[in-house]
C-alpha cells in the first residue's frame, strides 16, 4: 500500500532583496504570518494575480493576504517547481 501524499509544493527561492527584507524583520508574528503566506504560493504558486507589464521573461505575480497583512511579489519557473520572491511587505 503506497503512502498518500499532499499536493506537491514548489521551493521557494527569495531573490537578494528579499532575502535582505526577511532579515529585517524582528517581530516573531510578522515572520509567521510571512511563513503562512510563502507555504500558501508554494502549494499554489497561480493564486497570485498577474501584474500587468513586459511579456518579454516570467510573469510577475502578487498575492496579498489581507488577514495576515502580508503582500509578496514573486515569478514562478517554467516546470512550476520553484517560486522566486522578488519583494516582501509584512
């Protein structure tokens, strides 16, 4: 009998601006709530809507979460197997 697993997720990368972002917060709540927002992209990186802009790479895509008051920026690859966030307001 095989094990049934949840929905694949996507890893998620930060770009260096995000990543100097992420290490500028100190608030431990405002670190989970970045946490819950990045773990929903992962296991749906289309839930974000398209920014309008150049077609020329991967398409820029925000999501904001109203209840954890969190907004990301971010593309996903080609394969949909990585997620690269690009700018974080928390």
């Amino acid at each position: 009998m095989t094990a049934s697993h949840g929905p694949r997720r996507a890893r998620i990368a930060m770009s260096d601006s995000a990543a100097k972002q992420v290490e500028q917060i100190t608030s431990e709540a405002a670190l989970h709530a970045l946490d819950r927002t990045l773990v929903v992209i992962s296991v749906d990186p289309g839930i974000g809507e398209p920014i309008p802009g150049s077609t020329d790479g991967p398409v820029l895509r925000q999501y904001a979460d109203g209840l954890e008051a969190v907004r990301v920026l971010y593309f996903v690859t080609a394969l949909r197997t990585v997620v690269v966030v690009a700018y974080i307001e928390v």
